[in-house]
C-alpha cells in the first residue's frame, strides 16, 4: 500500500455548507487517485455534518470493485451513551458507505474521558467481534490524549492492529498533542501507525515567508505541503499518511511525490526543524479546523474559520481582509465570537485541546471594536 491516504473530512462543497459535498468534484478526485495507484480512503461518522460516508459510497463505491480500494470509518465514543448505540451506528454505517465490509474500524478520537466509556461499553470487544464476523478486517482506533494513556489502551487492549495519531513537524515535541512521544509509544508495542494531520489543517501549507525560501532554496519544485507530508512519511513505523484533501490541484500535487516516495535525508530534516521553530514563533492560535467544535456550538459559531482569519490577520499586521470576511461571510452563517455564552462545549471535544472560549474573547477583542 503507498503511503498517502485520502483523508475525507475536507472533502469540496458548494456554498460553504460544510453538509453539502460537490459529488462531481470529489469523482474526478477520486479518479485521479485511483489512476495513479492510491487505494486508501478514510472517512468518519461525523465528518461533513454524517455526509462523508455517503460521498465516499457515491464517488467510490459505486464507480470502482470493491477490490480496487480500502475504506476506514470510526465510531464516534463522543456521540453514543449505550452499548446498542454501537450496533446502530454501525449498521448505518456499512449503509451510508454501501459496502459488506470495512477493511479498517477504529474507535474515533479516544482520550480519558471516551475511553472510560469505551471500556464502559465494551467497545473494543464489540468491533473484535464485528472482525470475528467478517464485517471488519483491521480494527485500532484514533487518539487523542497522554502518552502514558496511550500506552495503558495498548497494554489492556493488544487486539488493536493500528493506531491513527496526529503527527506533524509542529506537533512532534508539542506538550499537548506530544505526538513524538504518543509515535515512540505505538512503536514499543509494535503497532503500525497511521498518520492525520500532517499539514495541521493546512497550517503548514501556508507558511510564513521566511519558511517558503528556505524550502524554495533547497527544492524549487516542492510544494510546503510536500515537506510536511514527507517528513510524516518518513518515520520507520508509519504505514499511511491521510491528507485531507479539497480539490484537484492538492491531487495533482501529493500523488506527484508520493507515487514513488522518498524519505527526507538529513539535511531535509535539518530545513524543516528550522521551519517548525519559524513557524512556532508566527502562529497564534494553533487550530487544524477540524471542526469537530462546530455542530455542537449552541450560538452556530464557525470557531475555525475566525481562528483562521484571525492568525491571517496578525501574520499580516492588520493589512489583509479578514475583516470583510469577519463582517460579511462568516458572520452572515450564524454567530460571532463575540456570542459566546462560555458554555465549553466545544473545548470538552476538541483534540488539541486548546482553550477556546479564551481565544473566542481574544478574537472578539481584534475584530468586534
């Protein structure tokens, strides 16, 4: 299996409406894909507002043997609270992706909290018994917590074949994603890893200027999004990198470098350890617009599009033009920063843990004046 996944949780849409897929641009994706030999599709329960699954059956599905690919989607611990839970999701699941089988079934975005309930539950008994059946193939799941966590889940639960962690050149010694130490946990019990975030929600595809030359200097022909996806790729233990990809054009461009990858040598590491401390020191609010904030936000707050404008808008001194978007685009979809009641919903699910409702504050205090 090559080792770049198409990650379906940024998939094209019309209109802004995050629900509402362009079926006919992710087939021509999809296409692309496949021609140049990538068979590796990850989706989820929730992504897309529960319409990825859906997408993936109409674009892949549908359109190619069920030979000719492999499909990943998670149980959403977050979003059931009893075990017959497990067995509905599921069920609609294998419905909305149109297949007998998946090949592999994680347990989404486990930490303290959802693996308590998991254990509650008997989660992982449940998806072993769907691979017993022949509806699974692979089972893991996706994690978002400790090292010392993860290695507890790994020690009581031998039976998961994978783990997904988000690892990226930002990330790898970050004191709240600890991706390094969460990488070399996996690699202690021998569990193949498969990489989300890679670019951190496109962070590091757009860089600050300084980072671009020094990239440029050594590869004129690299994308930033190629070093970053590279650098994940290159780590002995990893199997798959999923970029979650939006359009033709990031296709074109990570299927170019991944057809026949090659790992980064030394001085390539050298460039993107100076890039990550550059990086470090230009970014404000460390979001990777994953969005899983959004849906349960009573005041219907667009929390990473502001986080997104309001980075840009410090990077750029003041001079860009977030403020049009704050006033006239997103702020037109549902409510602003500044209607945030504090109820922290969307920081008990957030992966990256960030404080939400302070930088909510921050970002009304820049734009709302």
């Amino acid at each position: 299996m090559k080792k770049l996944g198409f990650g379906c949780m940024r998939l094209p849409v019309i209109g802004g409406d995050q629900s509402n897929i362009d079926i006919e641009k992710f087939k021509r994706m999809v296409d692309v894909f496949q021609s140049r030999g990538f068979t590796y599709y990850d989706t989820a329960y929730v992504y897309h507002g529960g319409k990825s699954e859906e997408a993936v059956r109409e674009a892949l599905v549908k359109r190619y043997d069920r030979d000719a690919y492999t499909v990943t989607t998670k149980m959403p611990m977050f979003a059931i609270s009893e075990r017959a839970d497990l067995k509905r999701i599921f069920d609609e699941q294998l419905k909305r992706l149109g297949v007998d089988f998946i090949d592999y079934y994680w347990l989404h975005a486990l930490n303290k909290k959802e693996y308590e309930k998991a254990e509650r539950l008997e989660a992982f008994r449940f998806i072993s018994e769907k691979k017993a059946e022949g509806k699974v193939k692979h089972i893991g799941f996706s994690f978002h917590d400790t090292p010392q966590l993860l290695d507890r889940i790994l020690t009581e639960h031998p039976e998961a074949e994978y783990v997904q962690l988000q690892i990226n050149y930002i990330d790898w010694d970050s004191p709240t994603v600890c991706a390094g130490d969460c990488y070399n946990v996996a690699a202690a019990h021998n569990k193949p890893v498969i990489v989300m975030e890679p670019v951190k929600g496109g962070a590091l595809v757009n860089v600050p200027e300084a980072v671009k030359a020094m990239f440029l200097s050594r590869n004129p022909e690299a994308s930033t999004a190629s070093w970053a996806i590279r650098y994940a790729a290159s780590l002995e233990n990893v199997v798959t990198v999923l970029s979650g990809m939006s359009d033709l054009v990031q296709i074109e461009d990570n299927t170019s470098y991944m057809s026949n990858f090659t790992p980064l040598d030394d001085g390539e590491r050298q460039i993107v350890e100076l890039a990550a401390k550059v990086i470090k020191d230009n970014t404000f609010i460390p979001c990777t617009s994953c969005r899983y904030c959004v849906d349960g936000c009573p005041k219907k707050i667009s929390i990473p599009d502001y986080f997104t404008l309001y980075n840009e808008h410090r990077r750029m001194h003041g001079h860009s033009d977030s403020d049009y978007y704050y006033d006239n685009v997103f702020g037109a979809r549902g409510g602003k920063p500044g209607n945030c009641i504090g109820c922290g919903k969307c920081e008990a699910v957030c992966p990256q843990k960030l404080s939400i409702r302070k930088y909510l504050k921050q970002v009304a205090l820049e734009f709302e004046k």
